[in-house]
C-alpha cells in the first residue's frame, strides 16, 4: 500500500513539475500555446500571470517531493498538499469551465488522498 501511495505522489509531485516549467517558461511558445489552448494574442497579456501561476505549481511539487522525503511524517504532509491540489483543481476547472483540468490535475490528488487515508 505503501509503495501506491508514494507513486501517486511522485506522480502528482511529477504533474506539477511539469505545470511549472509550462507556465514559467514556455507560456509564450508553441508547446505552451498549444497544451493550454491559447491565442498569441492571449498569452501575450497573461504570460506574467502564468509564471506566477507557474511558480504555485512549484511550491505543490516542492511540498510533495518534501512528504517523500520526510518518511516519519509522510502521510500528514502528502495529505495537505494532496488536498491543495485538489481543490486548486476544482476551482480551475470551475473558473475555466475545462473539465478535463480537474482530471488531470485533482483525481491523481483524490486517489493519493483515499490511499492514505485507507491505510490509517
């Protein structure tokens, strides 16, 4: 159980990687345009809004790379950022009206969540 549970938030951890460099750094380019579903002119205006964004993302992975590491307070760790990605996923998925977010972003989160929670 263990093992499941530290996959999915290395995988979680892994997602907002990911979602950090997009945003910091390529928000402006081809691969970012195309992943978010941007127009030019869009990206234009949003681009230091997405390195903010971007850098949240980071501090969620840092903070799940940071329960990986700290084994004996594992589960309260992943738990608390497990339920900030989780609710940072429901709430972008509400404002942009993209469903598909809150899939990528908050059920890898929610398993994590039953898994940790099943093996209290």
């Amino acid at each position: 159980m263990k093992t499941l549970q530290v996959f999915f938030v290395i995988l979680v951890a892994f997602e907002h990687v990911y979602f950090m460099i997009l945003e910091m750094f390529f928000w402006d380019k081809p691969l970012g345009i195309k992943v978010f579903g941007l127009k030019l002119e869009e990206v234009k205006i949003t681009k230091t809004l997405a390195k903010n964004q971007g850098l949240y993302n980071g501090f969620l992975a840092a903070g799940l790379i940071w329960a990986i590491l700290e084994k004996n307070n594992f589960d309260k760790i992943a738990l608390f950022f497990l339920i900030c990605v989780t609710i940072a996923g429901i709430y972008g998925a509400y404002t942009t009206n993209k469903i598909k977010l809150f899939f990528v972003q908050s059920i890898p989160a929610i398993i994590g969540i039953i898994l940790i929670l099943l093996n209290k």
